[in-house]
C-alpha cells in the first residue's frame, strides 16, 4: 500500500509544472479575486490567493492558452489552494498554456 502511494505522489509531481502566473479568478459567489498560479498539470493547479476559499468551492480561473476554466478546490491552506479542473486539458492546450504562462527563472 505504501509503495502504491508513493508512486502515486511521484507521477503526480511528474505531471506538474512550475509557473508564475498573476490572474483574476471568480470565486464561489462570483467576486473577483487575485490567483498566482504556482504550478500547472493536465488535471489541476495549485495557487496563492488573496483569500481562503473553502474545500469544494467551486472557483473559475483564467488559463492563458485555455480561457476560464471551473475548477474546484481541494484543498485550502495558508494562502495557497489545490485544485482540481472540472475538465481536464488537452494535451495540445496545456502545452499552449505553458507557452503562455511565465517560468520560473525563466
């Protein structure tokens, strides 16, 4: 079982990739809210944010590349939150938006 989870975490950090993006987001009652996108991967991000949200809050984020995009949160904790796309990206899209997106030290 260990093994399973993490080869689970490794594939997961895999598929991730790291960037700087400073965004506006709709949140769960449509209020306007400051997103930086850490990171990116097919089937979610992960980001700061100017405000908690809660676990489940259904959130729409604007992924260049892509366009807004649902997604719903995680998790939530010390002004960073995970998320999951309600659709996942296409291949040739999340290879646009990391086009699009700034990388770190890059």
């Amino acid at each position: 079982m260990q093994q399973e989870q993490y080869q689970l975490a490794e594939q997961r950090a895999l598929d991730r990739v790291s960037v700087f993006h400073r965004t506006r987001t709709l949140g769960p009652d449509g209020q306007s809210l400051s997103l930086v996108i850490v990171d990116l991967s097919q089937k979610g991000l992960m980001a700061r944010c100017d405000q908690d949200l809660d676990r489940e809050a259904r959130i729409q984020v604007n992924i260049p590349g892509i366009g807004m995009c649902f997604a719903i949160v995680r998790w939530s904790l010390g002004g960073r939150i995970g998320c999951e796309l309600e659709e996942h990206i296409e291949l040739d899209e999340y290879h646009a938006a990391l086009s699009a997106l700034s990388l770190p030290g890059g």
